[in-house]
C-alpha cells in the first residue's frame, strides 16, 4: 500500500481553493446530473481507498482542467458550455490512467460502448 496523507474527505472539501471547490447552493453540493455526483464520489472513494498518495495528485489535475478551459474560453465561466463537472470528470481520467489504475484503451472501450448503445448504464 501507498504511504498516503490522512486528511478527512471532509477536511479536502471544505479547503479546496475556490477555483476548484464544487458548485454549492445553500452550503449544499450541487449536482445537475446522475453522472456528476458519480463522477464526484468515485475522486472521493478512490482517495478514501488510498488509491492515490495526495488529494493534490487529483486537485492540481482538476484546477489544471479548469485553467485550460478558462483561456480557450476567456474566463468566462458564465457561458452557457462551462460544466465544473466536466473539468472534475477529466481531471479523475487523467488521475486514473497516470497512476495505471485504469488502462487509457479500457477508458476509451466503455466510452465507445455507452456512446453507442452496445453498453448500458448500469445501477446497481
């Protein structure tokens, strides 16, 4: 096993920088889709689990994600395409194939797969 910080999930959300810290309304974490909680909860499980050595191992990937899109997209975080979710979604796929917790073909297999139809979402 990793020798891994022991910060609380707790502790790494309520001290993420503002320019990564999740969308909120009323103190409460907001989700517009299935996907974006699962997303969001799988960085946290994984993170529990010690699957990666450092909260920042995933946070500089998401701040990163988010600083790309704001210069190709001036900043604006008003626009209509601007979806911290997204931003959070790439920078955990980048975590997971960069530290070989998942395979950059198997990624790009399931994508295929749900993209078009021959793979299901799957509740369990």
């Amino acid at each position: 096993m990793k020798n891994c910080e022991t910060k609380s999930v707790e502790s790494v959300l309520a001290y993420m920088p503002e320019e990564a810290a999740p969308p909120r309304k009323n103190g409460e974490l907001q989700f517009e889709e299935p996907w974006e909680s699962r997303s969001f909860g799988m960085a946290l499980a994984l993170y529990e689990q010690k699957r990666y050595t450092s909260w920042d191992d995933f946070r500089t990937r998401l701040i990163h994600e988010i600083a790309v899109w704001e210069k190709e997209n001036k900043g604006h975080k008003d626009n209509p395409a601007w979806n911290y979710y997204e931003h959070w979604l790439a920078a955990l796929e980048k975590l997971v194939m960069e530290t070989g917790m998942v395979e950059k073909h198997d990624v790009d297999l399931r994508t295929n797969e749900f993209l078009t139809g021959e793979r299901e979402e799957v509740f369990y």
